[in-house]
C-alpha cells in the first residue's frame, strides 16, 4: 500500500469539467463553434421566453473522509499489513489498530488513528513467554488535520506518533464500550483531555474504566514548543465491575455484583488539566457507592485518585 502524500492538489473541477466536454464534442464529431452560430431551421420553433430553462440540480457536496484505518495503520508503522487491522511489524511485534477520533481544537478539524503494538520478540517465537497481567502494550498514533469537518480540501499529515505511552494487559489493549460516550474537556489553553470508555475482561470480571490523554495543538515546529507532545498517555480511571460470568446463587459461589461508574470533569488543576470525577452505583454486596475524585499530578504525570 502506497504511503499518504504530505502534500497534492486535486485537479480543478472546472478543469476536469472542460476536458469532459472536450472529449463529449470529438467523440460525436461536431465542431463546437458552428454548433453554437449554426442558426435553426424554418421548422425549428424558437425558443420560448416564459419558460425557464430547466436545470439538473448539481449533487450534494461530500466532505473529504478520513483515510481507512489500515492506511493509518501504514502511516505509523510503514508496513503494508494488506487490508489487516492487526499484523506483524518488526522483530514479532503485533501492530493492531485500536480507533479513530474526530475533533475540533485551535481553528482545526483533527483526526487521530490510535493502534498498539506487543513488545518486540528476541529469540524463538516457540519460547516467548505466556503474557501476564502485567504485560501492557505500546500506544501509537497518527494524527491529520483540515481547516473544518465539512471541507473538502485533502487532509494533511500531522504526523505518525510511535509511542505516546503504555496501557492494558495480557499484551492486549482495553476493548472500545460503545455503550458510553467519548468524553473530552478544552483547557482553553489549547489542549484537550480526552477520556475513551473500555472494557477489559480477565478471571470471570468485566472491568470498565477510561484511558485518558491529553492532546496539545501547539505547533510544535517551533524552536519553543521542541520539548511537547501531541498526545500523551495520562492514565486509567476505574469505572465500574461486573463479575456475572464467575458468579451465582449456589453454595461456595462467589457473590454476583455489578457497578457503574459515571465521569463528569471538574474544576482545573495541576498542570491546569481538570479533575476527573466518577460517580459509582451498583448493586450487590461489593457494589460501591459515591464520588471518586481523580487529579492529575505532575511528578508520575498521570491522573490519581485524590487523598
């Protein structure tokens, strides 16, 4: 698969207009001059001045749509996975694309393609060991932009991201919960905390929580922006426990429960990033109740829970 242009121009619709109509009067052999002086014959009415000329109406215009997510996939890992949206890149490691966001920040339409890699593997593939729960995986990413969602002018490579942190486990990232909503917050400095709902399923629980980034639209050619980032991986807040598949009514089984947590954003904080509160509810005896409060903290650089 070829890689994105950087840069192109599409061929002007007047242009590629003209041609056609070109190609419509050779291919019927007329001359388009005398087509438009040759005067109508007696039998041919003239014209009638009441009646407007009918007009086929033009067909709605279709903003530019974000690349397919195995070209993103190529953007950041400059290998050809034929269509795939997981495949070996190098040294054994396994690229799968995660998802794609769209957003608007500082004056531009953004798209962002997240995919993550297993970690490399050194020695026979036979003998690399069972993934553990403390195995997480490497985050990428690509980002685009356009000057707004409906425009039609091609998108422009941002740049290809090859680490903006680690999550997960079991060498897996968390699965996307369509069930909730992506959540963000603009910190008005031009920057934005993103909060993507997942699910992770390990030992019989369903565990749901957010991945949260920040992403910068700084420009970041400049000699004063050299030491940020586009996006950063700035933690994982627990939302919620459903244990349904390992538990029952039956003597010596383990007692079912099932929480939900809901997160709202708060006032700024550290780093002038916003708090992260999750309101919990549920049911069953481990079911918990309340208002976790989550603050970034600049030294680990990741939201904790609040003392």
């Amino acid at each position: 698969m070829p890689p994105l242009q950087r840069t192109g121009r599409r061929r002007p619709a007047t242009v590629a207009l003209a041609a056609l109509l070109s190609l419509s009067l050779a291919a019927c052999g007329g001359n388009s001059d005398a087509a438009t002086t040759a005067a109508p014959g007696k039998d041919t009415p003239a014209p009638r001045q009441d009646v407007p000329p009918v007009t086929t109406p033009a067909p709605p215009k279709m903003a530019a749509q974000p690349p397919s997510p195995s070209s993103m996939l190529y953007l950041i890992y400059q290998k050809d996975g034929d269509g795939a949206l997981s495949y070996e890149v190098d040294d054994g490691a396994v690229a799968t694309w995660w998802f794609g966001h769209a957003f608007d920040l500082g004056g531009r339409h953004w798209y962002t393609g997240f995919a993550y890699n297993t970690p490399e593997i050194y020695g026979p593939k036979d003998e690399a060991a069972v993934p553990a729960p403390g195995d997480k995986v490497n985050i990428t990413a690509a980002t685009l932009f356009k000057d707004s969602a409906g425009s039609e002018q091609e998108w422009t490579i941002d740049g290809a991201f090859p680490t903006i942190g680690e999550f997960g486990a079991y060498e897996r990232a968390g699965e996307i919960d369509k069930t909730r909503r992506i959540e963000s917050r603009d910190t008005g400095d031009g920057r934005m905390v993103l909060a993507v709902p997942v699910t992770f399923f390990s030992n019989g629980v369903d565990s749901a929580s957010y991945e949260v980034f920040l992403f910068d639209s700084a420009d970041l050619q400049l000699e004063a922006n050299a030491d940020r980032k586009r996006w950063t991986y700035i933690g994982n807040i627990a939302a919620g426990e459903d244990n349904d598949a390992d538990c029952g009514q039956e003597p010596g089984d383990r007692a079912c429960y099932q929480t939900k947590g809901t997160l709202s954003f708060g006032a700024p904080g550290d780093g002038g990033l916003p708090t992260i509160r999750i309101a919990m509810s549920g049911s069953g005896a481990e079911a918990a109740s309340g208002v976790t409060e989550y603050r970034y903290d600049t030294a680990s650089k990741q939201y904790q829970p609040a003392p």
